[in-house]
C-alpha cells in the first residue's frame, strides 16, 4: 500500500520554491517568463496546435487577466481541453 502511494505522489509535477506554483517552462525566454503578453504569443500557437502545457497557461492568463482581458469562462474551455489530453 505505501508503495503505491509512494507511485502516486512520484508522479506529480515538479512545483516552484514555496509558492506552490508550476516552475516556468524552459521553452520560454525569460522575457516570456515574467511578460504576459510575451507568453500570450508563445501559447497562442501551440495551445491551438493541441499543446496540453500551453493550453494549461492560457487558461491561466484568462483566469488572471494577464495579457489579455480576464475571462473565466475562456479560461475554464483552455483547462478543460488541456485536462482532456
């Protein structure tokens, strides 16, 4: 049984220091890190190519208003259709 739990916890996502947040992708540049409307340019394409990551982070530019104007009803299509992959 703890062997399996220890499968379990294995296999989640790396999270950043402390904040409990998703360490950035290494495909983006630093500007891209830190300027959303930067990271806007470089989701938009692979989201729309079916990229699960990028359209994870859209929907969380939507959900936050970053970049782009706040849309939470945009922003829960993106992580459904990154949840589906």
């Amino acid at each position: 049984m703890i062997l399996a739990l220890v499968g379990v916890v294995a296999s989640f996502p790396a999270r950043g220091p402390a904040t409990g947040q998703q360490a950035p992708a290494p495909s983006l540049t630093v500007q891209q890190q830190t300027d959303p409307a930067e990271a806007l340019k470089a989701w938009w394409p692979r989201a729309h190519r079916g990229d699960a990551e990028a359209q994870y982070q859209l929907g969380i530019l939507y959900g936050t208003g970053a970049g782009l104007a706040l849309d939470l009803t945009k922003s829960a299509e993106w992580h459904r259709r990154a949840a589906e992959q």
